[in-house]
C-alpha cells in the first residue's frame, strides 16, 4: 500500500459580518478560486 494519491482533509471555518447578499457571493466565488479551496459557503445574515 502506497500514499500516492493520498491528501489530507482539512476544514477551516471563519466567521466574518456579512450583511449583503453580493458581499458574500463576491468572496464566495473569490474564494473558490484558490487552488487549494474544494468547496466553499459564505452565507449572509439578513
């Protein structure tokens, strides 16, 4: 058995105030540009 092909899962979360729907979809997609970024939510308080 090798470790090729083997990564680490890791999950981060942060908490920023968010208020406006554009706001969290502009970082969200900015965000989900980063190479090392799988899968991405910001979600926003109304």
């Amino acid at each position: 058995m090798t470790d090729e092909g083997a990564y680490i899962i890791m999950e981060k979360t942060y908490k920023i105030e968010v208020d406006c729907a554009n706001c969290a979809a502009t970082i969200e997609r900015h965000v989900a540009k980063l190479k090392c970024v799988k899968e991405v939510t910001v979600s926003y308080m109304a």
